[in-house]
C-alpha cells in the first residue's frame, strides 16, 4: 500500500470497532487491506495511549517470516517513528537523531507475537498493557496445515491468558483476519457464526451475534473491485473461479452445488456422528435420492461414529465400511452424484467423512 492509493477503499477498522464486540470476524478479498489496517490501529494505540498489541499466527513457522516483515509496508506513514521486530517482540520508538547508540529498551515493546499450538505455555505470564490481538489468517486453505485439536478454545484460553477477565484488566479486542476461504471451519460452526445477507445502516455488510459480543465482517468495497478487475491482473484471473475469490470474495472452496432441501416424502436412513457434529441421513426411493440433514431422529438405533474420538456407547464405528450395509449404500449413491445436502455447512462436513471413509 502506497501514498498515491486511494485508502478509503480498504478496510477500516476503526468503523468495525463502533460495534463494540470483543471478537471481530473480518473476511475480504485479498488485498482488501485487513492486516494493514490491523498494524495501523496497533501503531496509533501504541502511539496514543502507549497501548500494546498481540499478534497470533497458528504455528511458529507462521509467525517468522510475518513478524521480520510486519513493518515494512506501513512504516512510510510514521517517519518520524523507528520499528524494530524480534523473535518474540515488536518495537517502535521515536527515531533518535543517532539511532546506532541508543539501545533499544522494554518501553519501546508496542507488541507481542504468539503462537497458538504453544499458547498455553504462557498461562503464567501476565499482559498489562495489551488492549489488541490480531489473528492473522485464521483461515486455512487445504493443504498441508490443520486446524489445532479444539482450536477455538485454544484461542479462548490464549484471550483469556491476555485479558484476565475479571482482573480490571482494559478491554481487549480481537480481530480474526482471513480471506474468502470455506464458512465451515471450527469457528463457524463453534459459535454457530453466519456470513451478512444484507448491509446495514452504514453499508457495511455486517453480521452480529445475537446473544454474544462477535461480529463477522464481510469486506467488499465495490471502488476496490472496480480497480482490482481493471487490474492487468485482473484481466489475467478474468472469468475463472479464483477471480470470484480474489476479486469479489466468494469463497474459494464453497459453492452451491448438490444443495437442496430433503424431499417430504423422505424416510430416515441412518445418524452420522462426526467432530461433534450430529448429521441425518434420509432416503426417497421415489426420487432416487438421499439427503443429509441436521434434521435427526435421536431414537433410530444406527449411529455411525466416523472416527474413535467420535466413538460413544450409543455409536456403532465405522470400522469396515464393506460390512457397514447402510452406510456403503450411502457411498454408493454419492459415487452417483444421489446424495444432497442442506446447506453448505453440511454438505463440507459430508465431504470429510467421505474422504475419510474412502481413502
């Protein structure tokens, strides 16, 4: 991001922060400006009320790279301030007139860097004077990197370590950063989160919890999509689906492909258990088609539990899928392009438990 860049089409955080929630959801298209506007509200906090952040990344090869080069696109807009990073700290400080004899100092720390798989070893180590935590790319693409074990409460425990709730600790905010990837991950289907449908007052699309002080944020500026397809890059990714991604951020692994409500006449099938997810399955021979649905009928006796940790008294595990009668028709039928889901949601949680049970 440069000066001659027309800033107000990027993200601001300032105007998501009028909504007063302690977690803010905020998912853009690529370059729509969310983690600069994260290092600009972190610096003016800094520089303001000597306020101090917390930036997060999911394992420690994530925060390496990040950390060295957090400064570097947002420095220009504060000459006359030094920055400086480490290993586990982020500094700024007025720039001295000869910046080589001055030693750096614990007043110049503006930040912190944390690791989440490792958080729950800094229980012990108290953060008066952070107010801000940013968890940049929350969001995993499929690839070679997983979600953590129970990641959301991993990162529960990592907000609780920093504000003490109850302590008279300052508020601390949150925001979660990523682009357009999937709505099924676990903190969508943790706090049981939606994506705006509609804008609001302000023209932001914006969503809020109704019992709970979280938002989603869904960043679409129509003057940076505007610029971004009339980019020479633009004209590259014109008409593909990485375009809808990038550009105009739909997500990237979801699409409404084999969505469609359970027919009336369909009769129950079986229960699937898998990560805390209850799913049923129905069949209308009629249509030659099976649907999955959260609609379950608690007392059918067959319960298919996908993996040991999903295994209960009352599941049967899937073991050997050949001798599993109801469950390998069920695969067949998806082989056959028979099976429907209700929503999105649903239809990727189905699509794991059938890569797991086909491979």
């Amino acid at each position: 991001m440069n000066k001659e860049i027309d800033t107000s089409m990027f993200w601001n955080p300032k105007r998501t922060l009028t909504h007063n929630c302690l977690i803010n959801i905020i998912l853009g298209n690529r370059g729509g400006g969310k983690s600069f506007g994260f290092k600009e509200l972190a610096i003016d906090n800094f520089i303001k009320k000597r306020e101090q952040f917390g930036y997060i990344r999911r394992y420690k090869e994530d925060l390496k790279q990040p950390m060295i080069q957090f400064f570097k696109d947002i420095e220009y807009k504060y000459p006359d301030w030094e920055f400086k990073t480490d290993s586990k700290y982020f500094y700024m400080r007025i720039r001295p007139e000869n910046p080589e004899s001055v030693k750096w100092t614990e007043d110049d720390i503006c930040g912190y860097g944390f690791v989440l798989s490792t958080a729950n070893n800094k229980k012990s180590i108290s953060y008066p004077n952070v107010t801000l935590l940013g968890f940049d790319e929350f969001l995993i693409d499929k690839g070679n990197q997983h979600y953590l074990q129970n990641e959301p409460i991993a990162l529960l425990n990592l907000y609780e370590t920093v504000a003490r709730p109850g302590t008279g600790h300052k508020k601390v905010i949150m925001f979660m950063l990523a682009n357009a990837i999937t709505v099924t991950n676990p903190y969508f289907l943790f706090w049981d989160l939606k994506m705006p449908d509609k804008k609001d007052k302000n023209n932001k699309w914006i969503w809020k919890h109704a019992t709970r002080p979280i938002l989603v944020e869904d960043v679409k500026n129509e003057k940076f999509i505007d610029v971004k397809k009339n980019s020479l890059f633009g004209k590259l990714i014109e008409g593909t689906k990485y375009a809808d991604y990038s550009i105009e951020n739909k997500f990237l692994l979801d699409n409404d492909t084999f969505i469609e409500r359970k027919s009336k006449n369909a009769r129950y099938w079986c229960t699937l258990t898998y990560k805390n997810n209850v799913l049923g399955v129905w069949i209308d021979s009629n249509e030659g088609k099976m649907y999955v649905s959260k609609d379950i009928d608690p007392s059918y006796p067959i319960n298919y539990s996908v993996t040991m940790k999903d295994h209960t008294p009352n599941t049967l595990l899937l073991k050997d899928k050949s001798r599993s009668r109801k469950f390998k028709l069920f695969l067949d039928n998806y082989k056959l392009g028979n099976v429907r889901f209700d929503n999105i949601n649903i239809k990727n949680i189905t699509y794991e438990i059938i890569q797991i049970s086909m491979y």
